[in-house]
C-alpha cells in the first residue's frame, strides 16, 4: 500500500522564526476536521497540545523538519493519530534518539493527511541531522509497513479498481507513465499484456482522444501529444483549483451558480491588477507553504490567486477590498543605479563610489543598494563582494538582477495591496476618507460590471456619493456630480481628530497635529488600522502625534525615530546620515 511523505527542513533564523509560527497557527485553521471544526496539535502522549509550548521550545533553534504523511487508503481509518504515533516511534528507533514533534490531522481534502512537524534537536539538545536517503524514502517505507499491517496487502481486486478508476481522470496516471515509457517516436500500440491490460489501454487512449492528447493512426497504433504529461499535469492542477474554489464558496454559503470562475495568471502578457473583495484564504500547497486567495472580482467573476509564500503578507480580514498586482521579473532601478556608479568606477560599486558619483544621495539610500547586492549574493551568488567592502558588478549586471527577480517570482508572484480593510457595506456612511471616495474622484473609474461585486459597488458608490452630498462634500452638477477638491483630506482630517481624542483619553497625554515643516519626534508605539489609511503612532514623554505609515517603520516599533513632515507623509532619518534624511 502507497504511502506519500513530503518532506522539509526549514530554517529559523532571521524571519524564519516568524514564518514557522505563522505556519502552525495555519495548520490549525477552520474547517480541517471531518466535522469542519478547527484542527487540533496532537503530541506523542496528548492528544491535545498547547502550541505555545512548542513555539517555546522551538527557540533559538537553527532548523525543524516538517512532514505531510498520506496514505493512499487514509480514508479507511477512522483516526489517523495513532498511525502517526507509531510512524514517529518507529523514526525515533531507526534515528536513535527522542523527538519533540506535534501533529494535525486534516480532512478538508479528498485525501486524508497529517502535517508533522519536528524541532531540529535531539534529545540531547544537539542540531538534529536525518539523512537525505531517509527523508525521501527510508521514512516512507516504515510507514507503507505500517499501513500493510493495519490493512493488509493490497488484494489484486483492489489494484484492479485501482487502474479501471484511472482510465477517466483528467490527470497524469501510472497508466499515462505506462504509455510514455513504451512509446516509440510518440507512437504506442495497445496490443501489450494481457486482455485486461489492453482494455485498460484502449480505454485511456480513448480518454486522452477525448482530450486532444492522442490520435489513432491504424490499427493498434496511437499516435501522444507532445507534452503530453505536462498537459495532464496542468489539467489536474486546474481541477483541484475549481475544486478549491467549490469548497471555499460552499463552506461559507455562498451562491456562484452561473458565475465567471477564473484563474488570475499573472504572467501572462496581457495580465491586469485585479481589484475585488477577498472571499478566503488558504494554502495551494503545504508543502512549499504556497497560499492563494479568493477574489470577488469587480469585474463580476471569482477568482483565483496564487500569492506564493504568504507568511510575509500582511493579515487580510475577509471581506476586505484588495488590489492585485503581476511582479515582473524586471531589474529594478536600485539595480540600474548600481551599474551606473560600477560602469564610472572600473566595474566596482561602494557606498563612498556612489556619493561620490550622486551628491544628492543620502547615506542610508546608498546602504539600501548594498543591502540589494547582499540579497542577491545570498539569494542567488551571481554578485561577488570583495574583502574591502567593494561588490565586483560584472558587465551583465541587469540581466543577471532580472534573473534573481525571476527566481523571486516563485516566492511572490503577485503584490497584494489593501484598499480598504473594512468592508463595502461599512464604507457607504464612514466619516473617514474611504476607498469608495478615492474610486468616485480618481481620473480614472473603476471599470465595473453590472454582476457580482461589480454591481455591489456600483450601487454602494451611489449611496455614498448621496451621503457625500448630504454633508455638503459634493454637489449635482448638470447629472453630474462635482466634489470638493478638499473632500479626502477633509474626511481623512474628521477622522484623525476623532481617534486622536479617543487615543488622548487612553494614553493621558495630548495630541499634537503635526503641520507640514515639523519635525517628528518620538517612539513608534504601533500602527492604526484607520478607514482612511495606516497610521503609526508617534509617542514623546508628553504627547503623541499620529501619521501616515511607511511598511519600514515596521523594524521600527518601540524605537525612536525622527523625521520631517512634508507633505501627506514623512522623510524619515533612522541613524545619522551624511546629507539628511534617510528614508524620503
């Protein structure tokens, strides 16, 4: 009996840490039990476990191990716990040493399976090492015997079932495999083995004619599609993505009957951002720890997409108005200002060489490119620094930087921006500046549908630009509507003045308004979720100001910073640089 185990080792260090975390706390997310309630950590001995605890231990550790155990005929055991139990004693025998793991169960798909996940130490507190012949095989067959055990050899009724059940599925089976081994010059016969052998054969090739990928050409000849494996494979990948998307609107009682699904695939040449309302979220593979979103497109369809890793994105509450951007794998402009300075300084760049060659540069904006190179020395090895300090930049440098934006591209494929973090039906009447307002007085309109949540947002535009002029914000003009030039910041001033009262009577100190010239001073307290906008909060001994946030002050939270309003944001000066601010 066939079991599959994915294995991984995954580093803590730097936001590694963070990302594990956010890991866990996934794995126990709704819906994964047979019931469709929250999963639950099971340990060796409990069968519920406080992943605090975990968490706690797991600190400071360089590594942990993590597993994705399914069994083919999974769906035969009612509890998969102690399987993974003797799965896990039976790895402790052959490692020769305790392990500290935890484990859930999820039944959210059609293949019952269980995540594993192990710190990297053993008992004795030493860096855990498992090798690689065990990780992609020894563990696997410990676990087929185990599975043999509970059920039994596979009977040969059961293998026939097996492979009759391949014949119509849209995906790459071991009857394609078969196929794709005998074939000569694309060319397979169905006249091998026994009879049952060629009813099998003949009825996938009927199949896969179906499906455009193969061809009769006389007699017991067929002629395979070029590609034929990587087809079926894409095939299947879109069966499970409708699937998802079935799963997803049936689990929150939604009605898509007769709408437009679609897959966002942004690499295609003619890829657009994509606004709309996020639907769920959840994980395109546990493995690689790959997510994907739902979307209520404006454009009236549902769509699906891919965001690569997402432990990096920021939480988004169903129901939020999100934006979707396609990454390019293009060399950005940090890049092409590192050649420039290489290309006036014999192939060489440093932060001296860059001030040198750009006065009006800071210090800490030439530190940002040398934190670029670092990344793709890292990352990729195609940049090389010398003992010096000085980066050797070779003559193809942007092609070899739009190289590691491709290898990136895996790991975040698309940007994901946050419109509006309340949703629609909250923004009609908010006396905020709302993403509703911006769409209303942008010189470019949303292009909208009449179905779906392009009608929805159609029709909420309506009712707030009936409130905007109820507040006296806006006016008819001519069946028109004209609005105040000061409409968003008026609305986003109400607001600000309006927490800034409520954060005054809970932190005892006053509020200062900062004007445009000031210096900001003070200690990053935290970030506001407003209806207008992020905000940081700005904290000194007697007061506090509130402005808008920049995702670098992140690093920056209970830290002091300094920095000049200009505008509707801030320079800001982390450290000292040589020519002023560091952050425009």
């Amino acid at each position: 009996r066939r079991v599959i185990i994915k294995a991984s080792i995954v580093k803590l260090a730097g936001k590694g840490s963070g990302a594990a975390i956010a890991h866990l706390r996934y794995l126990q997310r709704d819906g994964t039990t047979r019931d469709g309630q929250p999963g639950r950590l099971y340990g060796p001995d409990d069968d519920t476990v406080d992943d605090k605890g975990f968490r706690e231990r797991w600190a400071g550790d360089r590594h942990q191990f993590r597993f994705i155990v399914s069994a083919e005929d999974g769906t035969e055991y009612e509890d998969l716990k102690p399987l993974t139990r003797r799965l896990m004693a039976r790895v402790e025998e052959d490692l020769g040493t305790k392990l500290d793991w935890v484990a859930i169960d999820h039944f959210n798909t059609g293949h019952p399976h269980t995540h594993i996940v192990v710190r990297g130490k053993d008992q004795f507190g030493a860096d855990l090492i498992i090798a690689r012949d065990y990780l992609t095989s020894g563990m696997r067959e410990r676990a087929c015997e185990l599975v043999d055990l509970d059920l039994g050899p596979r009977s040969a009724r059961e293998i026939e079932a097996s492979l009759r059940a391949e014949v119509e599925q849209e995906r790459l089976t071991s009857l394609d495999r078969s196929l794709l081994r005998d074939a000569q010059a694309g060319i397979v016969s169905t006249a091998r083995g026994d009879a049952f052998d060629q009813a099998l054969r003949a009825g996938r090739l009927a199949k896969l004619r179906r499906l455009g990928l193969a061809e009769p050409v006389g007699g017991t000849s067929w002629r395979l599609a070029p590609g034929l494996d990587a087809t079926l494979r894409r095939l299947a990948e879109r069966g499970d993505i409708v699937r998802t998307m079935q799963r997803e609107f049936t689990r929150r009682g939604l009605d898509r009957a007769g709408t437009d699904q679609a897959i966002y695939d942004p690499s295609a040449p003619d890829a657009r951002p994509l606004v709309g309302r996020l639907i769920g979220r959840g994980l395109a593979d546990e493995h690689a720890d790959h997510h994907y979103l739902i979307v209520d497109g404006i454009d009236g369809r549902s769509h699906y997409v891919a965001i690569g890793k997402g432990a990096g994105l920021d939480i988004v509450p169903e129901g939020a108005v999100i934006r979707i951007d396609p990454q390019r794998a293009d060399a950005r402009a940090v890049d092409r200002t590192v050649a420039a300075v290489a290309t006036a300084n014999a192939g060489r760049y440093d932060i001296d060489a860059h001030l040198l060659h750009d006065p009006s540069a800071t210090q800490a904006f030439a530190e940002a490119h040398v934190r670029r190179l670092e990344a793709m020395r890292r990352l990729s090895g195609n940049v090389t620094r010398e003992p010096s300090g000085q980066w050797i930049i070779a003559e193809d440098h942007l092609e070899r930087a739009a190289a590691h934006e491709a290898r990136l591209l895996r790991d975040r494929p698309v940007a994901v921006e946050i419109l509006s973090s309340q949703p629609l039906s909250r923004l009609v009447v908010a006396d905020a500046a709302t993403w509703l307002d911006r769409s209303l007085v942008t010189a470019e309109p949303l292009a909208l549908r009449e179905t779906g949540f392009g009608s929805e947002v159609r029709d909420a535009q309506n009712r707030r630009r009936q409130w905007l002029i109820a507040q006296g914000l806006a006016a008819p003009a001519g069946g028109a509507t004209s609005y105040r030039p000061d409409l968003l910041s008026t609305l986003q001033r109400r607001e600000l003045l309006r927490v800034a009262g409520q954060l005054s009577e809970e932190l005892g100190l006053s509020f200062a308004d900062p004007a445009p010239g000031a210096r900001i001073e003070g200690v990053v307290r935290r970030r506001l979720d407003l209806v207008s906008g992020r905000f940081a909060l700005i904290e000194k001994s007697r007061e506090f100001t509130l402005v808008p946030w920049r995702p670098v002050l992140e690093r920056q939270i209970g830290k002091p910073v300094s920095g000049i309003m200009r505008g509707d944001g801030v320079s800001w000066s982390f450290g000292r640089g040589r020519n002023g601010p560091a952050i425009e």
